[in-house]
C-alpha cells in the first residue's frame, strides 16, 4: 500500500449513523454475523498485530494512530509479517495479500470509525491518553459500534465510564506477539452486558483465538495477577537475602518447570512493565502487594532487561540469563508454589475466574506447561497453607496472609476438589477423542500455528499418552493434526525462545525426545494420520508412531540443517532405526521437504491415502490395529524396540549436541538469514 495516499483516504459516510451526542446507556444489540469492519486504535505494537490477525480472519481493518508516519509503520509491519508467513508456507501468496487488502490505514478518527462494528482499542498504557481516546470515540462512533480496550491493567469500568455507552464496552487483551499467542482474556467491566461479552468472546474466536473471560475487573485480570505477584516474590526472596537470583531462577525452571526462571522473565517481560501493574495493583488492592526494593531499584537505574541490555542479568557485556539446572532449593519452591496458590486463591475467592479458566489462561498466555492450580493441587493446598503462616508469623507481611479462596480449597481437597484425576483435565493445545471403539485420538490443534508444538501441547501430549495408555478401554493410539493444512509443522519458536543457553538447549531436546518417545514406549499401538506438513519436531513425533498413514499432498523434512541445528528430537536416532541410516541422513543433510509418494517408497509412510477418505482411513486403520491381539502387540513392540541398538545413547549425544549448536555462531547465521531470507553462510564456529 502507499500509505500517505490512503490515510486520509476519503469513505463514504452513508450507512451509519454517528452520534455526536453523548447518552448514558445505548442499547443495541448486534450478532457476531453483523460484525464485518473493526476499527484498530492504535499501530504500535500490539495494535498492528491486532489489525494483522483480524483482517487474517476475513475482516475488514481500520487502523488508526495518531500521525502518518505512525499508521504507516504499522502497515509495513503488517506487511513484512504477512509475506514472512507466507515465505513460510503457513499461508499461500494470495491469502497474504488478501489480508494486506483487508487492511487500511488512517489518522482521521472519523473517517476510521466509517461502519466500525466493534473497536480494539491499542493506545498507550496511560488513562488520560485512552480517556481523550474514549471521549473522542463516543462523538463519532455509530450507536451500535461496541468498544473494546486493550489494556493490560487499567479498570475496564473505569474506562467504559468515560464512554457514551458502558454496556456495549469489555476488555479484550491479546497477548504479545497477538499473531502468535492464542489467549485473549476478555473482560467484563461492571457495566458490560452479556451480549458485548458473549459477542466479543465469539469475535475472539473467530480469530482463531482462545478466549478466556475474566468475570471481574481485577487488576492484573488473571495471567497478570498470577505473574507480576510471582515476579515480586522472587524479588523479596533476594532482597531478603534468602537465596540468590540463580538458586530462584534454577527452582523456577527447573523444579517447577515454568517455562523461564522468575527474574528471567522479568527481564523479557521488562522491569518497567512489571512495576507498573505491580504498582496498581499495590494501590488498588493494598500491602500484598508491596513491590520489592530490589524490583524498585532496577528500574530506578534504567536496568529494564533484556530491551535496555541490563536488568537482573547482563546481555550486554554479560552471557545473559545463564541459569544453572542444579541450583534447586525445596525451600524456595515451597514459598513461590504458597504463593501461586495464595494467588489464585483470591481470584476464585473474587470470582474473578474458576480454578480450569485460570489454568488455561497461563498455560495459553504464559506458557505455564501445567495451571498454577493444577500444580498447586499436586504439591497440596494444606503444605501451601503452612509455609504461608510460617512467613507471615516470621515477617508480618501482607503478602503472606492466607486468603479465604486458598483455605476453603484445601478444605474442599483441592482447588479442583478431592476427586480430580486425570480425565477431569481440560487440554488447550490438544483435543483427545474417542472417533470409534477401543481407539483413543489425539488431536494437536493449534491449527492457525500449523499445529507447531508449544511447551504447553508438548506437556499435554505426554499427558494425553499416559492417560490413553492407561485406559483398559484403548488399544490404539491414532495421533492427527487439525485444520488441513499440517499434521505438525514442528517446534513453536517460543518454545525456543527460553532456550538460548546449552543447557536449557540440552533439557528442550531431552523433554522432546521423552515425550515423543512415550509413544513408542506405549503399550498400545500408535497411527500417525498425515495430512499436510510433517516438518522438524512433527516428522520426529510420526518417527515415534507404529505405522504412518498420509494423503498425498503431504509433505515431511528434517529443516534443521537450514539453521545450523540438527533434529534434537529424536530425529538423529529413530529416523535411522526405521528407514536405514542411508536415507535418514539424506533426508536430514538435504533438509528438504519429501512427498508422502518418496516417503513409502523408502518405507516411512506405510499408506497413502486421498484427502477425501483421509480421514475415515486413518480411523480404520487405527481401528484395524486396535482389534488386534493386545498383549502380542505390547510384546512385539517391546521386542523390536529392545533389539535395536543402543538408541538411548544416541539420544543423549543427540541433546547434548543440540545443547551445543544451539550457542554457536551458525545458528545466530542460520536464524538471522532466515528472518533476512538470504542463504546462511556458515563457517563452523
Ligand atoms: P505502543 O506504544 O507500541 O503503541 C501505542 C500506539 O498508540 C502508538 O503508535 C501511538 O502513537 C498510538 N496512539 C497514541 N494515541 C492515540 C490515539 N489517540 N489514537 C490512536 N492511536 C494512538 O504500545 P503497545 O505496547 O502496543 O500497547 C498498547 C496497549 O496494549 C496498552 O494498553 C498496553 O498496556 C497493551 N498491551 C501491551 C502489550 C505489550 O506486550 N506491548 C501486551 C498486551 C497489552
């Protein structure tokens, strides 16, 4: 797009009315099928990647900032996004460009708000600013326009006041990058009215979001409340002198298995943003909220994190977060799991949300592997109780007071009460069903991804394994990807994100071969149904299956190569142990991309299907499998397995050698050249 001739850009203003008068109450109703333009307020950071998203989704996108150059740095981020997509073949050229075209940009307010159905409000995170915003928007919206912000911490009530109509007014926070996190919390103010917010979750959705409603404008909402209390304790504990940075950040990640340690985080995250939601939530809800002196001080210095080059670690002069994996304190994780579960306590307790909203909402928006209540549950609400009365008698502070929601849960048996067991678990980035007798499906279904694997789908897979194995009602295991376009197109960046240190690099490629490895341990047999692409981590979780069925448009490849990284999924391994070392290491030294035709012919693929029948042939066979002699197939399974070579060696030379790749300089050639789209060159270092 040319910007500077379209912003500005004169549209008719037929079809809606405006209201420049203000009211107190509108009511209208409008269904999620009436909505066809948003309005996006805002081009920065997440209010381009809002815009992106919508208009992936179909819609029609104003985005709107203040100056031009504004607006149009937005737009070319939409659009370098949108062909880096399609450079990665997650969309086809022209659904790029038909999003691109969904989108136009403006800086008039009136003219973007032109048959505005609903607003994503994206401006800075100040209420005076939203406040001229809101009065702005109330002049020149049309009636039935519903206002949305996207705040992180600011009251959606109190917002929603300064507006013409509070009831056709909600929260709805992406997470950041929106293009790729799938949460939205959205949230309902005092005044919000079950339509806005049913419409608004239904808008989530079609974006192919998840939403979660947060039921009560808390500050912080839920994954806010969670983290920044989590952040701050961490804080307190060094600045008390009860552990160090590294023995916190090693129980984090280590013991608890977040995915970053606590200062960690609060380095990615920044420690300026941190402060500030800690700081109202200190004003709105009191002492417990306290922020620590250390936390304080950081700021203070301009130690921001990771975006200043300094904060609880140094990435400038220093290696960055290196966090040692044998620094775990009981100690430390008793006091930060008390008050996870003090936390999420008050926010059933305010009813804010339940105990499985709260956990989908940190495993989608803080890639949480299990909910701060799950995990809570496991390591007992009673113990959690006691280790915050002991702090509170030690120190008198407001932090560790033991709130109502924690003490009538342990009452109960648990925040999920007593009889919680595995079955009751939601997942999110899977489904598990049961598409005909004695076979168990799992589906990865994080489709708009590609069904790439998040820490979180990588947890709740090894969770779905144990659960279906465990079932007398199972003999068969078929595994799919949903949406047609991937069975799994690998591993999800974030999951990498966290990992840019060897010994992070070394536990991410042994979790990721533990896990796919449940499969072949799997006392049942297990079919891989293929339709689309089958890349990386998704090529190494079909190796794990028993048999392997794909429709003829699918595609398999090991890319690692292209980044200067090898498969450290147990690609290095099992991929020679079913098609011969030969063929493995050509399919993994061309990191090319194969057909499911290639595939059968070296012995990968067992069937190739059409995409018609795809489907019911994938059930059929798994069926097939399922009706075979059980016990025979256990034996057999645990025979072949244990007449191969030592794979369990291998696979530990294989974590260890992507533990070392992943901090040499041909993966920064190899992940910087991708993103410039240029061939690597690398030189061995
Ligand atoms: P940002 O500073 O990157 O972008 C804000 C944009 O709003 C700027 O381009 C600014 O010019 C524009 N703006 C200012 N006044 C405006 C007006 N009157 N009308 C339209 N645009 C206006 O900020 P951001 O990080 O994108 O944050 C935006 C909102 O999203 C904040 O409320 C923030 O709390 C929230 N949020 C941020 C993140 C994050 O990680 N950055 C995550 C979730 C939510």
């Amino acid at each position: 797009m040319n910007c500077p001739e379209r912003v500005n850009s004169c549209r008719s203003a037929e079809g809606k009315r405006s209201n420049p008068v203000r009211k107190s109450i509108l009511i209208v109703h409008m269904e999620l099928d009436d909505v066809d333009t948003i309005t996006v307020l805002g081009a920065g950071t997440m209010g381009h990647g809002i815009a992106e998203v919508a208009a992936l989704a179909g819609y029609t996108v104003n985005l709107r900032d203040i100056k031009e150059g504004f607006v149009q740095d937005g737009y070319d981020q939409i659009e370098w996004s949108l062909n880096k997509l399609a450079e990665k073949d997650r969309l086809t050229e022209e659904e790029a460009e038909q999003a691109l075209s969904n989108v136009t940009a403006y800086v008039d307010l009136s003219e973007a708000m032109v048959d505005s159905d609903v607003v994503i409000e994206a401006a800075p995170e100040d209420f005076d600013i939203k406040q001229d915003v809101y009065e702005e928007l109330s002049e020149v919206a049309p009636d039935d326009t519903i206002f949305t912000s996207n705040t992180s911490s600011i009251s959606i009530t109190d917002l929603s006041e300064v507006t013409d109509r509070p009831e056709q007014f909600c929260g709805m926070h992406f997470f950041n990058p929106p293009v790729r996190m799938e949460l939205v919390e959205v949230i309902r103010g005092e005044h919000t009215s079950d339509d806005t917010i049913e419409l608004i979750e239904g808008l989530a959705e079609e974006m192919d979001k998840t939403p979660v409603r947060v039921r009560k404008d808390d500050p912080g909402f839920i994954v806010n409340s969670i983290l920044v209390p989590l952040m701050n304790e961490a804080s307190w504990i060094v600045e008390l002198g009860d552990a160090t940075i590294e023995e916190v950040d090693s129980t984090t990640k280590y013991d608890m298995g977040l995915p970053m340690g606590a200062f960690e985080l609060s380095d990615q995250v920044g420690n300026d943003i941190t402060l500030h939601v800690l700081q109202y939530m200190h004003d709105v809800l009191g002492d417990a909220y306290e922020p620590s002196p250390q936390l304080v001080r950081k700021v203070d210095n301009d130690e921001l994190g990771k975006k200043t080059g300094n904060g609880f670690y140094d990435y400038e002069d220093g290696d960055g977060a290196e966090i040692p994996t044998d620094a775990i304190s009981e100690a430390i994780r008793e006091r930060l799991i008390a008050l996870l579960a003090n936390e999420t306590g008050k926010l059933i307790q305010k009813g804010v949300a339940p105990p499985k909203d709260i956990d989908k909402a940190m495993k989608l928006g803080a890639a949480f592997p299990k909910g701060p209540a799950k995990l809570c549950d496991e390591s007992g609400l009673d113990a959690a109780i006691e280790t915050l009365e002991a702090l509170y008698e030690e120190t008198g502070a407001a932090r560790y007071e033991v709130c109502d929601g924690l003490r009538e849960a342990a009452e109960d048996g648990g925040f999920y009460g007593p009889t919680a067991d595995d079955d009751e678990i939601e997942f999110e980035a899977i489904r598990v069903e049961y598409p005909t007798e004695m076979v168990g499906q799992i589906v990865l279904d994080r489709p708009q991804q590609l069904n790439t694997v998040s820490p979180a789908m990588l947890a709740e897979f090894g969770q779905a394994v144990d659960m279906l194995d465990g079932d007398d009602d199972v003999r068969a295991i078929l595994v799919t990807g949903a949406g047609d376009r991937a069975f799994s197109a690998g591993a999800d960046a974030m999951s990498m994100a966290g990992s840019a240190n060897p010994i992070d690099a070394i536990e991410l490629s042994r979790n990721g071969q533990q896990t796919w490895g449940k499969l072949e341990d799997a006392s049942v047999p297990v079919v891989a149904g293929i339709d689309g692409f089958a890349l990386g981590g998704g090529m190494e979780l079909a190796t794990c299956a028993d048999l392997r069925i794909a429709t003829e448009r699918s595609e398999f490849g090991q890319p690692e190569f292209n980044l200067g990284l090898l498969p450290g999924w147990g690609g290095t391994q099992r991929l020679a142990n079913l098609i011969g070392e030969s063929l493995a290491k050509q399919i993994i030294f061309s990191a090319e991309r194969y057909d499911a035709e290639q595939m059968k012919e070296w012995g990968f693929v067992n069937y190739v299907t059409d995409k018609n029948s795809f489907e019911e042939d994938a059930i059929e066979l798994a069926a097939d499998m399922a009706a075979g002699p059980p016990l025979a197939m256990e034996y057999t399974k645990k025979a072949m397995h244990a007449g191969r070579d030592d794979t369990e060696a291998g696979l530990e030379t294989e974590a260890f050698a992507f533990g070392h790749l992943l901090d040499t300089e041909d993966v920064m050639e190899g992940v910087t050249k991708l993103q410039s789209d240029e061939d690597p060159e690398f030189k061995g270092k």
